[in-house]
C-alpha cells in the first residue's frame, strides 16, 4: 500500500488549515478528533490535520451498516491511518427500520451521537468533520428552498456543540476550501477515495441540488458560502440583542411573563421561543417541538389570544405569559 504523508502537501496549504483550525479551536489543539468516512473530503481532513498538528490527531469512522462496502471503508481507512501514526476507531451504531425525518437526517444524529461518546473517551475537546464551501452552498439551497429562517440561512455553523449541554466542539475547519481543493489533495497523496453512490442518488435533496449546481448557470458555491457568512454575522447580533432584551423584558417565577411591546417581530419571535424552551425545561419536557408553530402563536399573543406549543400555553395581552399546559381531559 502507498504509505500516505505529508510530504505531498505544499506548505501553503498546510499553513492555511493550520490558521483555520487554530481559529476555531482557540489555539493548537491538545488532541484533535477528526471525523473520517474515506471519501475524498475527508481523506484531505486528515492528511490536513496530520501535517498541521503531528502527534495530535485521533480518527474515527462511523459505520451506519447502510451499504454492504461499509466495513470494508472502515477498515481502509484503519489501514491509512496506522501507516500515518494515527489511532483509529471504527464506531458502529444501526439506524431505526423507519427514522422519522429520513435516513439521512437520522444518520447524522446517530453519526454524531456515537462521535461525541469516542470524543469525551478520547480525552478531546473538539472533534473536527470535512464540511466544505460546496456543502455550505448545498445547504443554503436546501433550506432555502423548505423556507428556512435567518438562523437556518445562516448555513453549516464553523463551531458548535457537538451536542445539546455538551462541552466538546464540532469544528468545521475546511468550509472555506472547495471540494476541488480537496480532492486534488487525495489525489496527489497517491489514496484512492471511496466513492459513495447515495451522494449523487436523485432520492434526496442534497444530490439534486448538488447536481443543479455543477451546472454552468448556477450561483457559485463561493459565493453562496459568503453569503452564509454574512447572514451567521447577522444573527450573531440578534441573538446578542435577544440576549438584552430578554434580561430587561422577561420576569420569571410561577411562570414566565415578557413584554413584547414595541420589539421587531424577529426579536418577539426569539423571546417567545425562549420562553417556550425555559418552561419545557423547567417541566421536564424533553425532546423535539414543533418550532414552525412560532408564527401562529406569535400571532395569537399579537391579538390578545392564547394558544399552546410544545406543551406550553402562552398568552397575550399587556405582557405575555407562558406556563406549562395543562393536562388533556381524556
């Protein structure tokens, strides 16, 4: 087998995902994860990775059991980075018959469920996955087109908790690298990616999008990528305004009361929400809620009416009020 290093990356490139990992890190890693499925995006990561921080890097490879080649991609991937000097753990989970919400969504969420139990045993405060410039593009659309919010528009945040509470950080070091890039790294390191069909399969969103946009009139994944950008800088500062507003404007004991009155409807939008969220917390309600029910509580506490979400009944009038629903009469 090619023993893969970093003696076929320029050191250009080395220096600017150096920069871009330190950036969001908060300085050199004590022990980075790195998130490795075998395609090409990811193979970059980690060759990436291990020339920027030598000596750091742990990998591991999440085998959903969704194709029979799976655990041979695993085990290739074993194979790369033992002749790196890397440890590798292949992480296996298996999906529900029927996920709510689709496979794909449901293999993320289990995807970074078992990444941040291998991430807190490894002794890691940051687990790093290949995210790049096309995803991000692909994701605006995606949203776009399901009528998203500026939050959602925002796009594939940089950094984030890898999970609700959690204490280790999901970065995204390479979101402002194109796929092109990427794969010219594999290729010239001499591996051979894995190539998984489902990522060009007209059944889901992502590929068709993908494919709209590898046409010459569609927007550029720069472009798009920028955009994002911009608009997480713009909801960064509302959540800061939220933040203030919410100090100032919110009461809470028995319930919750917030004085809405005179606020731009993104910020009403924002309190209620949190309101909701307090009180589920408070009252033990776990689990998903139906958040696209916003707009139509907003409007009936806009009227001086009430109406209930996620187990939590809100009320208008000259503050609003929010208090765990009581329970349905059988």
């Amino acid at each position: 087998m090619h023993e893969p290093g970093a003696d076929s990356l320029a050191p250009d490139l080395v220096a600017r995902f150096r920069a871009d990992a330190e950036r969001l890190a908060g300085g050199v890693p004590r022990r980075l994860g790195v998130a490795v499925s075998g395609g090409p995006d990811s193979l970059a990561l980690l060759l990436l990775a291990h020339a920027s921080f030598p000596g750091r890097i742990v990998a591991a490879t999440v085998d959903h059991g969704l194709r029979r080649e799976s655990a041979a991609e695993a085990a290739m991937v074993a194979d790369i980075c033992r002749d790196l000097g890397i440890a590798h753990r292949t992480l296996r989970g298996a999906l529900d018959d029927k996920p709510q919400g689709g496979v794909q969504a449901a293999a993320r969420t289990l995807r970074y469920a078992l990444l941040a139990d291998w991430t807190a045993a490894e002794g890691s405060s940051h687990v790093a996955t290949a995210h790049h410039a096309d995803d991000q593009a692909e994701t605006i659309l995606m949203r776009m087109g399901r009528g998203a919010g500026l939050p959602g528009l925002a796009g594939i945040r940089p950094c984030r908790p890898l999970a609700a509470g959690s204490d280790i950080m999901l970065v995204r070091p390479l979101l402002g690298w194109r796929k092109e890039e990427l794969t010219a790294i594999v290729v010239a390191s001499g591996l051979e990616a894995v190539d998984d069909p489902s990522n060009r399969s007209p059944r889901f969103d992502r590929s068709r999008i993908r494919s709209w946009l590898a046409a010459a009139e569609a927007p550029q994944a720069t472009r798009l990528a920028a955009a994002a950008a911009h608009l997480e800088d713009c909801d960064e500062a509302l959540t800061w305004a939220a933040d203030a507003a919410w100090r100032l404007r919110a009461s809470i004991g028995d319930e919750i009361a917030v004085e809405a009155s005179g606020l731009p409807r993104e910020l009403r939008r924002r309190l209620v929400r949190r309101a909701i969220e307090e009180i589920r917390s408070g009252a033990g309600l776990n689990g998903p809620w139906r958040e696209d029910g916003l707009d139509r509580v907003l409007a009936a506490l806009a009227s001086g009416g009430a109406a209930t979400l996620g187990g939590v009944l809100c009320r208008g009038g000259e503050s609003w009020t929010f208090r765990p629903a009581p329970p349905r009469r059988a």
